[in-house]
C-alpha cells in the first residue's frame, strides 16, 4: 500500500484493519467479503480521470506522513524500552 500511496496511485482497499489506518482519506474502502461492491466502486471510477488524478495528488501527500528514517528510529526507541531494568 504505502508503494501505491508515493506512486500516486488511486486505492481501492479492504475496509478492514490498518488499511484506513495507513490510507485515511486517499483511498476507497470496501468490504472485502462483498465483491460486488468493489465491482461497482470500479465501474463508478475508473473512468473519472479527474477523481483518478485528485486522488493520486491524495495518495501521494499521505505517503510522505511515512519514512524508513522515522520508523527505524521508533523501532529502536521502543526495542530500547523493552530493555529498561533487564539485566544482560
């Protein structure tokens, strides 16, 4: 997903957790367990190429809330925490 959010790509994505977690409002939601909504989301956008467009300007902008950077250092911040009061 965040691969389609930095190539400005419009999403359509499961309803289910994480996904509005990671996309927020530059995505699409569906119910996984109903494929024909999904079928009528398609056939509603695929042919708008303003919609397209806006949403991939969506997508882009939400994938710079992400970075290799910020996650390593959160990772090792909370590995660090873990850690507190442990003796090696």
């Amino acid at each position: 997903m965040l691969e389609s959010l930095a190539a400005a790509k419009p999403l359509f994505v499961s309803n289910q957790t994480a996904m509005p977690e990671l996309a927020g409002d530059a995505a699409v939601y569906f119910d996984p367990d109903n494929p024909e909504e999904l079928t009528g989301l398609l056939v509603e956008y695929l042919d708008n190429k303003s919609w397209m467009d806006q949403m991939g300007r969506k997508a882009y902008e939400r994938s710079l809330l992400y970075s290799w950077e910020k996650t390593a250092r959160e990772t090792f911040q909370e590995m660090l925490k873990l850690n507190v009061g442990n003796s090696i």
